[in-house]
C-alpha cells in the first residue's frame, strides 16, 4: 500500500495529537496518488462551515486522464464523525493551533486516509535544539 508521509510537518510543529480522517476524492485523484504521490508542502486542514476541508495539497494530475482530470490543488473534504468534529473544532480555536497532514494512506480495504496532526508551530530556536538533540543521537549510535 502507498504511505505518503509529511516529514516536514513534524520539524515545523510540535504535534500534540493526532488524528484518522477519511478522504474524499475523485478516480484520477486516486489514480495519480498511487502512482505519483503527493507534495504537503503548505497543506493544512481548516473548517468551512460545519464541515473540514484540506487545502494546498497539490495531487498531481493523472498522465492517461483526459478531460475528467482533477485540478491539483482543490479543496477535499474530510470525512469525521460530528463529535469528532465538534471536539476538534474547540481545540483548533485556541490560540496557535494548527490542524496539518501528517500521512496519506490507502486502508485495507483501498479507501484514502489522511492522519491529521493537532499541533503548534515552532521557533526557530525550538527547530535548532531538536536538529542538535537528534545528530546528538545519531552521534551515540555510531559509536
């Protein structure tokens, strides 16, 4: 199965939580997702109206589509239970939250996923400590 992951997300924010929701989206989307993948550069997840919508991520369109192809980077829906919603709502509404893709899968039994992540952007000097922290790490490992 396709495993798209936002390794970037994890630098640029402290994730608190994180979270399954469906994905919908139309054949070539899918079609291009399992063959190409997808760029989460700038993608995040906000509410328009009652519903979760994810924005700026761009699914390339599929090579063999024909007029039926999708356009890159529309707006999908996020399919989650109304009290999932409604708890998610309440925590993104505080001050500095974010709600950002984390992962793009395809389930057992083929239906899109996203794993959204509840999270706080970090300072740069946040950003440096772990970079240290982690080559740190790796340092020890060699050893």
């Amino acid at each position: 199965m396709a495993k798209l992951e936002n390794r970037r997300a994890r630098h640029d924010y402290e994730i608190l939580e994180s979270l399954e929701a469906g994905l919908v989206l139309r054949g070539t989307e899918v079609k291009s997702l399992r063959a190409t993948g997808a760029d989460f550069t700038g993608s995040f997840a906000r509410f328009d109206g009652n519903d979760l919508f994810l924005e700026d991520l761009h699914i390339a369109p599929y090579e063999k589509g024909s007029f039926t192809n999708h356009d890159p980077r529309r707006k999908r829906k996020l399919l989650l239970h109304r009290h999932e919603l409604f708890k998610l709502r309440q925590k993104v509404e505080q001050k500095g939250f974010t709600l950002v893709p984390l992962k793009i899968y395809f389930n057992e039994r083929g239906l899109a996923k996203v794993l959204l992540g509840l999270g706080r952007g970090k300072k740069e000097y946040q950003k440096k400590a772990d970079d240290k922290r982690k080559a740190v790490a790796r340092e020890l490992e060699n050893w």
